[in-house]
C-alpha cells in the first residue's frame, strides 16, 4: 500500500517525466492501473514489439497509434490534445545517442502545463539526458517486508504442498527465520522464485537450502564485478587459535541472527597481522560461523578493472551489499585501495569518502571484515571506533596453537595427526605462520611420493628446516609491526 500510495503522489504531484527502474514490469503497470482508473485517467502503454495501446476502454491516440517506432511514439503523445499517462517500457535505448528522441521528450516535458500528460519510463535501469532531468522524478518500489517475505513462503509451500498429495513441507521455525532474514533484498518476483527453488528440490528448507540461496540471489542481482560470492567459507575448527576473537565473535552472535534492536548492530572488525598468519581464513571464518553470505571486495581489481569509474563502481558494490545483507563484507588488503601515500591523482581519496560515508549511514547488517598487512598506510579516520567495532591483530602462533594448526593440517589431507610427535614439530617450528606450517606438510607430502620414504616426523622437520620464515627474512618489519600493535589492538589469540 505505501508504494502505491507514493506512485499516486507523484502522479498528482503532476511531474512530466516519471522515471522507475525495475524488474518487475508486471507488478508496476498493475499499480499504475488502479491509479489511472480511479483518477480517471487515460492509459497507454509502449514497446518496441507492440507500439502504443491503450490499456481499457476509450479512444486509442490517433491514426497509426500502434507503432512500435520509438519517434513516431513521442510524436504522437505530443499531438495528443487530451491528458494522459504514458508507460513507454525499455525506452532506454532510444535516449542514447538520439538527439530527436530526447528533443521531442523534452518538448512533451515543457508543455506539460498545457497538454498535461506524464510519460512514465519503465527500464530495468535508465540514466536521462541532462537536457530532461530537471523535468523529472523518481521512483522506487519497496523491498517486501517481513511480513510479505514470510506469507509468501506459507503460500509457496501449500502450493508445493497440495501438489504433493498434502505432504507438508520440512522445516523448523530457526531456518524459516533465516531464510526470511536472506530474502531480504530482493524483490517478490525474485524472492518466489528462490523459495519455490528452495521447496520443490526436496520437499524442505533446511540449513543445507541457504548457501545456495545465496549463491542465486548473488546471481540474480547481477553483482559480478569487483564483489565476488565467497562460495566456501570456513569453520573455526580450521582456524588455530584466535580464542579471543572466536569469544567476541561468539557473544555478538545472537545479535546478528536474530536482528536484535535492543543492541548496536555490530559494524565490523580489522584484522591486521604478518603475512600468511590466517587473517583470509578467519575472514572467511566469520561468514562460516554466522551461517551468512561472504562477499570479498578486492580493491586491486577495483582499480584494474574500472580505471575512470572506480568511484561509481564502489558506490554500486556497497549498494548491492546493502542488498545481499545480512552477510558479512570482506575487504581484502584494503590498504591496496585506501593508501594515505598513493600519488594517484586523488583517486584514493574519493574512494576514502565513499567508503566512510556508506560505513556512517548504512543501516544494513553488512559486516565488514577488513584485512591489513600494514596499518600504518590507512588514514587514522577509517580505523577509530565507531567506524569499525575492534582492531584484532593476528600473530605469529604459539607454541600450543602451532601444534593445532599440524593437526588441522595434517587431518585436512587424511593423514593421522596422532601418528606424529606434534609437540616436538611445534618447537622447531618455531616462528613460523600458518601458512608456512601448511607449506612444509605439502613439501613434506611430495617428498614422500616421489620416494619410498615414510611420513613421519623426520620427515616434517626435514621439511620444516629447509624453510626460512618471514618472521626471519623480513625480521626488523615483522618485530616492529609486533611492538606497534602490542599497544594499540587486542591480540586475537
């Protein structure tokens, strides 16, 4: 009722040019409907497959009415001597580069106090010449609420239902709750059609429905580009140690899942350490622990791929973010993009307000996890509190926790981590990150294959011995980032 309503204000409002941008063709030229009959208003509508018809009863525009040619068209609501409403669907193309079609729109627009008529432009998406921008206004349909979200999953599943003999379908009231929380975002038309894709696989919606919901309605919102859909999160039982953050993670839990009010909204966290230290798989861990949708955002291929629009690229990331909420929001060495020391002709800068702005004023549960190798090149008012939550800093791994990461390791590759005197690879591996204790297993495991020898610990530390860690190549960068952070973060382990 409230779109409705708010189409019937800028209808009576008497704009020349209306401009709605969606998918849901169907649904929009329904509501125009019932506004055109109870104002009494003549009807068209325009495609370039059907030309002009009127929608009801009364007289069509004139002779050769039902053109399908775009021109022709706009002529022809020009000449038209009485009001009326106008939807000329997918017209976008015929405004770009055609500078009689924009004219003659313009025209229509500025006589408008004498003819009287509104041209709606309905398109998927539609940017106006600046020559008719000022004679127009906007609209926008509503998400469905929580509400519509949870009738429409009854609705589709007695209709799978009665289809079915009257098997009802499978399911408990914790997964109904977070498949209303992940069709938040998307419009009914597509929410039908991830529910029944959901329902009608196997009869249930279950926790195993979600990953892939959320892989299509990725799809469907057309978010290619610099986001991408992080198909396989981790648990925390593959990450070792990060007690701490596991702890925070876990208290705030609840909050997230359920969409508590009574409580801030946690906005996010920074993971800042040592190169290989587990920082991407605690990031992916987050999304596996909350069971939400992770999106990474590179700002690498930020730059790369949109050189001249990275600005606007952002804006239309965090947007769909926005869309894809709740889900946790990976920002990937996020000083690549936001450097305070990049001679860049300002670029980085503006990308620095976008992103400070979206954090300020978003109201989605988009959780930002954000990873650093160095702190010291992002500017001081992206890191204060209030725009992130915490600053985690992610450390070289202790002795008791090296021996947890072997045994992760070791199981992940189906060999018997009991086998093996973890303690004792534990301390000669001391110094090393987690990604340079899963390295030496791999080294270790090609050894194996390529002789007769046996996996053992020989082995390992054989492995383990032929490496040189970063805490020793780059031993001065690694001990300073250490002492900076003791003072200034909250170890994660």
């Amino acid at each position: 009722m409230k779109d409705l309503n708010d189409l019937g204000l800028l209808l009576d409002s008497k704009v020349p040019i209306l401009v709605i941008e969606s998918y849901e063709e169907p649904r929009v030229l329904e509501m125009i409907t019932r506004l055109a009959v109870n104002r009494a208003s003549p009807l068209f509508t325009w495609s370039a497959t059907e030309g002009l018809h009127r929608l009801g009863f009364g007289e069509d525009v004139g002779e050769g009415d039902h053109s399908t040619a775009p021109g022709t068209v706009l002529e022809l609501i020009k000449q038209a001597k009485q009001p009326g409403i106008y939807v000329l669907c997918d017209f976008h193309p015929y405004l770009k580069d055609e500078p009689v079609n924009v004219r003659l729109l313009r025209e229509i627009a500025m006589r408008h106090h004498t003819l009287g008529h509104t041209v709606i432009l309905l398109s998927h998406a539609l940017d106006l010449p600046s020559e008719v921008k000022r004679y127009s206004a906007r609209f926008e349909l509503s998400m469905p609420s929580d509400e519509q979200l949870m009738n429409l999953i009854r609705e589709e599943a007695s209709n799978w239902s009665r289809s079915q003999g009257g098997r009802p379908v499978r399911s408990d009231k914790a997964t109904f709750n977070k498949l209303v929380q992940n069709l938040k975002g998307v419009p009914l038309q597509d929410a039908t059609q991830l529910v029944r894709g959901a329902i009608y696989d196997d009869g249930a919606i279950d926790q195993s429905d979600l990953p892939e919901l959320n892989k299509a309605k990725f799809a469907l919102m057309d978010m290619e580009g610099v986001l991408s859909f992080e198909y396989d999160t981790a648990r925390f039982s593959e990450v070792g140690g990060l007690n701490k953050l596991k702890d925070w993670l876990e208290a705030r839990r609840n909050n997230v899942l359920s969409g508590d009010t009574d409580l801030d909204t946690p906005k996010g966290i920074m993971l800042l350490g040592i190169q290989g230290s587990g920082k991407s798989l605690a990031a992916k861990a987050v999304a596996g622990m909350w069971s939400l949708p992770l999106l990474r955002l590179d700002f690498g291929s930020l730059y790369n791929k949109f050189f001249g629009e990275t600005e606007r690229n952002l804006r239309e990331a965090l947007k769909l973010a926005d869309m894809m909420s709740p889900c946790v929001l990976w920002l990937d060495e996020i000083e690549k993009g936001i450097s305070i020391d990049q001679n860049d002709s300002g670029i980085s800068q503006r990308i620095l307000g976008t992103l400070l702005t979206w954090m300020s004023e978003r109201k989605s549960m988009a959780f930002i996890v954000a990873t650093s190798n160095d702190i010291s090149k992002l500017p001081p008012e992206l890191v204060r509190k209030g725009r992130l939550d915490e600053i985690f800093f992610v450390d070289l791994p202790d002795e008791t926790v090296r021996m947890e990461i072997f045994a992760i390791h070791l199981r992940k590759r189906n060999v018997n981590p009991e086998l093996f005197d973890l303690a004792r690879l534990a301390r000669a591996s001391e110094g090393f990150s987690g990604a340079e204790i899963e390295q030496t297993i791999v080294n270790a495991l090609y050894t194996v294959a390529a002789s007769d020898e046996v996996m053992n610990n020989t082995t390992l530390e054989r492995a383990i011995r032929s490496t040189n860690p970063l805490s020793v190549i780059m031993q001065e960068k690694v001990e300073s980032l250490r002492v900076w952070a003791r003072a200034r973060c909250v170890f994660a382990d």
